[in-house]
C-alpha cells in the first residue's frame, strides 16, 4: 500500500516524465525543456530578462547560458532596454516566432491526446487546477482591473454559477444589487483579480456609495485555489485600496447557503449588523471599521 510520500513522489515521477523534464530533446526540437521554456515565456510577451529568470524561478547562471543558446541558434534577440541601460530585453528573432509556434501545435496536441483519452478529463483538469493552483500559490499577482474586462467578467461569471448552484431558489443577478462598475474603480473603488501563471483564481471588488460607507462584493475564489489563504488575501488588498481611497467604514453581506463566509468574516474581525439594503438574497450583514 502506497503512503503519502510514496504517492507524491509517484506523481513527480509520472509529472517529469509527461512534461519531458529529462528529455534533451524536449518535443523533439532538439533543445531540453530549460531553453524551451524561456523560448515560451518571451514569446507569451514577457521580455525583461530578469522577469523571465524570476517566473521560471531559474538561477542567473543557467538563465545565462539558455539564453546564450537560444541567440546562437538566431531564435531570440537581446537588447539593452530605451528605457534603462541597466536592463536587458529578449525578443524573438522571425526565426523564433516560428519555432515557438510549432511548440504551441505541439503542446497542444499533446494536452489534446492527454485528455480526449481519459475516461473522466473534467474530472482530470480539476485535478490539475486543484495541484497547479497549490504548486503557483507564492507567485500569486494581483491586478486591479476593470470590471468589465474579460478576466473580470469570467470570475464574475463563475461566481453567478456557484451562487446559482447553492442558493435555495438559485440566483439571478438581475434580482440582486449588482453594482455599476462605475462604482468598482478609482475613485470610488476597485476591482482586484488574483491570476496564477495567467488563469484567474479569484477575485473582489470595493464598491464605493455616498452614504458614509464603502462595501466588498464579489469575493470569489476558485475551487482549486480554496484552503490557501487567497480570501484573506483579497480582503487585505481591498482594505488598503479602501484606506488609500479615504474609506473609514466597510460593509458587506451575505447568505445563509455560505457558512465558510460568514465564519470566515467573523474570525477577521468582522462585526455582525442589522440590515442595511434591500437586496433579497443576503441573510447576514457585516461591517468592518478601518
């Protein structure tokens, strides 16, 4: 019988080899999975060098000696940046752009194969999205975006889905009161989206009013990003926004299908009020004085 750490440890095994980490031809390009990987990252649009070291978490010497392969086979192209001498740009030479392109098909083909022949791939990708979101939890960004914007509206959506899923009766958002996005960005507030290695995993928004306070909507966390400390995360960086903004009182609401919520509020701090609006979905009401 496998323990914990024999089952770990068969996974990295099972990983390192799907994903070719051993391979010194990685899809058959002739380069390993080091030089392909800073080839994919310049060609996702990241350039600053000592960014592309810092996401693929690579030490300056290899980091070095990649991209000194990568210009010696004409695939990149390092500059000083226009903008500061002291920093170092990576772009991909025509010679590049059509080699990354062929590790996409190849990369794609390879996840295709992968999922159109298991039994169960929903069941499969949550999985994935449950390990990568646990294995990316300290490269974590948060961006304040706008509302409106697609990575905001697909958390937005998925949120819409769960409350739908778990509220008696379902949910419709046009029944609730769904804040302008007006009132979700500067000066009035903000909208912050939690995104790991290009997937958005959460997000909040701070809603701002004129009646003396400001209010949370839309915490939302993915599923496989639960039990790692993100809520607590967003609420932070929303009460910072709210301070920088000159917000001194917080409120929020909430329903009775979400108890982890309402616990979660009331360990940090939050204290129970009677209610303050007419929206028929919340059974609990917060507030928070900064």
């Amino acid at each position: 019988m496998l323990n914990d750490i024999s089952r770990f440890r068969r996974f990295s095994r099972a990983v390192t080899s799907e994903v070719g980490a051993l391979d010194t031809s990685f899809l058959g390009r002739g380069r390993p999975l080091g030089a392909a990987r800073v080839l994919n990252a310049i060609g996702q649009g990241r350039t600053d060098v000592a960014a592309i070291r810092a996401y693929l978490a690579l030490d300056s010497g290899l980091m070095s000696r990649l991209l000194r392969s990568l210009e010696e086979e004409k695939l990149i192209e390092l500059t000083a940046d226009p903008e500061d001498a002291r920093k170092r740009r990576a772009v991909l030479t025509p010679a590049g752009e059509a080699e990354f392109s062929v590790y996409e098909q190849l990369s794609n083909e390879r996840a295709e194969k992968l999922l159109g022949t298991h039994a169960h791939p929903q069941a499969l990708l949550e999985a994935m999205d449950l390990i990568a979101s646990a294995l990316d939890r300290n490269r974590w960004s948060f961006e304040e975006v706008d509302p409106r914007s697609q990575t905001a509206r697909y958390c937005l959506e998925e949120y819409y889905a769960e409350l739908d899923r778990r509220f008696e009766g379902g949910f419709q958002v046009s029944l609730s009161a769904d804040p302008d996005a007006e009132s979700m960005m500067r000066p009035k507030g903000v909208f912050f989206v939690t995104m790991s290695d290009g997937l958005p995993v959460g997000c909040v928004g701070l809603k701002g009013t004129d009646k003396g306070y400001a209010e949370i909507k839309r915490l939302w966390v993915s599923p496989a990003a639960r039990g790692l400390g993100l809520a607590r995360k967003l609420m932070a960086k929303t009460e910072e926004a709210a301070r920088e903004i000159g917000i001194k009182v917080l409120r929020l609401d909430t329903n009775k299908a979400l108890p982890e919520a309402v616990n979660f509020y009331r360990k940090e701090g939050w204290t129970e009020i009677d209610r303050f609006n007419d929206d028929p979905y919340p059974d609990f009401f917060f507030e928070k004085i900064l």
